[in-house]
C-alpha cells in the first residue's frame, strides 16, 4: 500500500475553524424526546468510555436526556444493525470505532455484514482519534524499530506479536506497516487490548501492536518499550517515543477512530447541530489533557470531513483486507 493510500486511512480535519458555520445549525433542530446512543460494544471498553463522556455535554446542550446503550456482538455488527434500522429523525445515534468502516470487508462471503457504511448512515463527526503504538517486551532484544525491522528482514516469520483480534485496527495497522516494508511478522490474536498487552508483559510474546490506551501506562512505567507511535505526531505524554514516519516508514500513518453517525437520511440539520456540540464539547486544554491521559486526542470532525474521510477509507480498508486475507475473529 503506498503513502497516499495510507495516509487515506488516517483523514482528519480539526474544527476550530468551522465552528462557527456548525453554530448557525444549532437553531434549525432540536429533539423532542431522549435521544439515544447505540454503542455496539460492551460498557467499559474505549468506545463506550469516550460515548459516556459525551453524554453529559449532549444532554446539557440538545435538552433532551441522552441515553448510552450498549448493543455488543459479532464485532459490533448486531449494534451497528440496530443503529441503521432505527428511524431518520435524530433521536437515534450509533457511536462506535474505526471498525465501522472495516467489518463489511472481513465478514465471510456466507455471512455478509448486514450494512453498508457508504448507504446506510449519515455521518456526524469524528470525535476523537488514538494512535497504535508498537511495543516490545523489554527480554526481547529490540530497543528501536529500526532493530526490529532489521530482525524481521534476518529472521522471516519468527517474530511474534500480539493484537486486540483479528480485523481489529492495530492488527490491520501491524498489516499495513509490515507490507509497506517488506518483512514477515507473525500475527497472534487476542480477545481484547488488555490481555493483547499482557502476553507482552508476561514474555508470551516479545512484540505487540496496541491502541494507546492500554499501551501507555506500561510504556510510562517502563514494564515495555515503545518503539513507535503510528500516528501523525509523537504522542504528548511520550515524547521519548518517535512515530513510525520519523524511525522507519516516511509517510505513515494509522490511528483508531471514535465517531457518532446516525441512519441515513436523518436531517443535515440535525447532523450539523450534534457535529456543534461535540465539537464544543471537546474544545479547550482541559478536554485535551483529559482526553490524552486515557489515550486520545480531540478531533470534532464536520460531517462533510468526516463523509469524505469514509468515502476514502472504506475501499481502503476493504483492499488492504481482501489482499492479506484477513477475516474476523
């Protein structure tokens, strides 16, 4: 995959400039009842947390009760089902991750995903994005990326490392990095971020490809090395740690993304408006520091931005699968 291709998957568009244009929707639309928001993961994961801590700002500003619900399964497919069914009218909302846009791509021919990410939803914003960090137990003999590159190219296949799962976004990005250099990586799935980073921890295997929320606290603590970040910038509260552009691979890029959509033909006015809010939401330092301190960084994308961002990475996401043959756990 080339450097345009990948800097694709990565599309976003920060909104200080825009706010204001988002703004004069505010008064066009208005809920009548709660609205609710599908988030089709189980509570306590990183796309429920970043869903809860909107759901005040959202009540306060659309005066209507928001109400988070958690709809997991089949990799967030039954939530995302739900979510695109519910009525056009802005009172249902889907808030889910970068997987959005890949699922469609890794279901089985016998089993299709049961939505299209390109008909079916209006989008509204990104609101949040995290980078991928690439960390290696501290036995294993690599303090770089560029050593670890290196052992690749000398040892094909041998090396492991762990992922969230199949399909998940560190694992199509750990896809990514190593067809864009060349080199062999063994992948081993895990069911989840956290005990992804606990098989490195524990030396069942000496690399990990990991969102940073569960990465960093083991970086900080110096339990793992970070050898990169894969987003656009070194990670704020790593400074120490490069990006995977600046140590091996000029041009790359690849961060999880957290978002609110809603079903299609739902009201631009309705969209614009929830796109302010958030957008408001997430404004200022302290939503900044708050945010980065569980791994994140502020986005508010509009939802043109964030339509466009799609309508580039799903056909991305798609290539990227069919062509490694990656399936879902």
């Amino acid at each position: 995959m080339n450097a345009p291709r990948r800097r694709a998957l990565v599309l976003s568009l920060a909104a200080p400039a825009l706010l204001p244009r988002l703004a004069r929707a505010q008064a066009a639309w208005a809920p009548v009842r709660p609205v609710r928001v599908i988030v089709p993961f189980a509570a306590g994961g990183p796309t429920d947390i970043i869903a809860r801590l909107l759901q005040e700002p959202l009540a306060a500003e659309l005066g209507q009760p928001v109400v988070v619900e958690n709809r997991p399964g089949a990799g967030g497919n039954i939530g995302i089902q739900v979510a695109a069914r519910a009525a056009p009218d802005g009172h249902t909302l889907l808030f889910c991750s970068s997987a959005f846009a890949a699922n469609p791509a890794l279901q089985p021919a016998d089993r299709p995903a049961t939505y299209d990410p390109l008909r079916d939803f209006a989008p509204i914003t990104v609101a949040v994005t995290s980078p991928n960090a690439i960390v290696a137990h501290p036995g294993a003999g690599i303090a770089t990326l560029a050593e670890l590159v290196a052992r690749a190219r000398a040892e094909p296949g041998r090396l492991d490392y762990s992922s969230p799962g199949s399909g998940t976004g560190p694992h199509l990005t750990a896809e990514m990095f190593r067809r864009a250099l060349g080199i062999e990586l063994t992948h081993v799935p895990f069911n989840g971020g956290a005990p992804g980073i606990q098989a490195v921890l524990g030396g069942t295997v000496p690399l990990g490809f990991s969102a940073m929320p569960a990465a960093q606290g083991p970086i900080r603590g110096g339990l793992l090395v970070g050898l990169a970040t894969t987003g656009p910038v070194r990670w704020p509260d790593l400074p120490g740690m490069p990006t995977v552009a600046e140590a091996v691979l000029p041009g790359f890029e690849a961060e999880t993304w957290q978002s609110l959509l809603a079903p299609a033909g739902t009201p631009a006015a309705a969209t614009a408006r929830i796109a302010a809010v958030v957008a408001a939401a997430l404004a200022g330092p302290a939503a900044g520091q708050r945010l980065r301190g569980i791994g994140f960084r502020p986005v508010a994308s509009t939802p043109a931005a964030f339509a466009a961002q799609l309508a580039t990475e799903v056909p991305a996401l798609a290539a990227l699968v069919r062509e490694a043959g990656i399936r879902a756990d």
